[in-house]
C-alpha cells in the first residue's frame, strides 16, 4: 500500500473516530438532559404532596432535585411551565397504567367491583392529594388552566377505556357507563378529600361497598353470573342440591 494510500485511509479513520465520539458526547448530553429534567419533574409532585402549591419555590425543587437553579431556569422557564410539565408526566404515567389495565380487562373480563377498587387505589396514593394541591390554582389563573386541560383530557381517556372495556364484554351501554364512570370519580374524589379531616377505613370501606352494588347493577350479566355461581343448577339432582345448599351454608 503507497504512503498516500495509507495517509488517506487513516484520514478516514480519523474521520469516522471524531464522528462517533461527536455522536457519543451528544448522546451523552442528551441522556444527562432527560435525568434532570426527570428528576426535576419528580422533585415538583414530591413538594407538591408534601408542602402544598402554596409553598412551593422553585428554589426548594431545586435544591429537592440535587440540582443547581441554572440548571431548572434552563430546562424551565417559569414556575408554572414546570408544575404543569410535572403535573403532565404524572398523568401520563398514570394513564399508561390505566390502558394496561383496561387491555387486561378486554382480554380476560373482570368485575365492576375490580375497576372501583383500582380506581380507589389509584386515586388515594398521592394522585388526588397532589390534585387538589393545583386546582385552586387552576381556578384563578387562567393561563395555567388551559395548560392542564388537555393534560387532564388524556388521563380521563385512559378511564374512558377501562370502563368500556368491561361494558363491550358485559353487553352494556356506553354513555351509561360512561356516567356510572364519571359518578364513580365524584365519589371518590369526595371522599379522599374528607380524608384529610377523617381518618377512618371502616368509613370509608362501607361507602366502597355500597356504591360497588350500586355500579354493579349495571353490568346485569355480571349480576347473572354470580347468582348462577351461587345458586345450584337446575339439572342437578335433588341430592346434589342439597350438598350444595349445605355447602354454601356452613
């Protein structure tokens, strides 16, 4: 191989060298990027739980995070951009787990008393105390408002898919469901906020269970199916039912 062979080709090389560690480095930056902003995001629903809107500073998220406050005023312009962008990651992460649930349902079925119990659980850990942190806000700033309509249009979406997962396998009707959906957030919505005031599980279990019969008085196939699992079948002999009866009485 010539001199000028061997020259150009370690030109090349050269190039190719300064391009990867071009593409690593932005890569880099990139992924150092994504974990502040992350933990910026994170730091902001943490306060927001823990100290309330009020008392939230971009200085404390800051120094929450491990970050410097150049480092927030360059992922975040404003106070507001970062709550709302918080606020939005929240929701989608949440919302990604209703559709997993909701694909789990139109895949093996489930109860109405499952989805109000999910439902629950969802709400009750953190989501709707950081909630009712933002709303008052929401009420009288306006530009904050219609940041998170849209935000909170896609979290309800996910709810959408539950409930009508379960009403295409149940047979039942969708604007329906779709009002027993939206009474049943209502509901829980008020008494996770009482909460704050009240803390009484067996309170609060009671009402659970009442409205469950409630919501399942509309999934009439559901009702069906208990009674068929709790009553004996009619071409069961005299004998069997009684055993049956027997059993289901001890």
């Amino acid at each position: 191989m010539t001199v000028c062979k061997c020259n150009a080709l370690l030109a090349m090389l050269s190039t190719v060298e300064v391009k990867a560690v071009a593409e690593r480095r932005r890569r880099s930056q990139h992924e150092r990027t994504a974990e502040t902003s992350a933990r910026l995001l994170n730091a902001t629903i943490d306060l927001l739980h823990d100290n309330g809107f009020s008392r939230l500073s971009t200085p404390q998220i800051a120094a929450h995070a491990g970050v410097s406050r150049g480092a927030l005023t360059h992922h975040f312009s404003s106070k507001e951009e970062l709550i709302t962008d918080a606020i939005n990651d929240m929701l989608e992460r949440v919302t990604a787990d209703l559709h997993r649930f909701a694909e789990d349902i139109a895949r093996r079925g489930g109860s109405s008393d499952e989805i109000v119990d999910y439902i629950w659980q969802m709400m009750s850990d953190r989501l709707f105390y950081v909630t009712m942190e933002y709303l008052p806000e929401a009420r009288h700033n306006g530009e904050f408002k219609e940041r998170l309509i849209p935000v909170v249009k896609k979290f309800h979406a996910g709810l959408d898919a539950i409930w009508m997962a379960l009403a295409a396998r149940r047979g039942a009707d969708p604007e329906k469901t779709r009002t027993v959906m939206n009474t049943t957030m209502c509901l829980v919505r008020g008494m996770i906020a009482q909460t704050v005031l009240r803390e009484d599980p067996s309170y609060f279990n009671e009402m659970l269970a009442f409205w469950k019969a409630q919501v399942a008085q509309h999934f009439p196939e559901e009702i069906a199916s208990e009674t068929r699992l709790a009553s004996p079948s009619r071409s069961q002999s005299p004998a069997a039912r009684a055993s049956a009866a027997t059993v289901a009485g001890k």
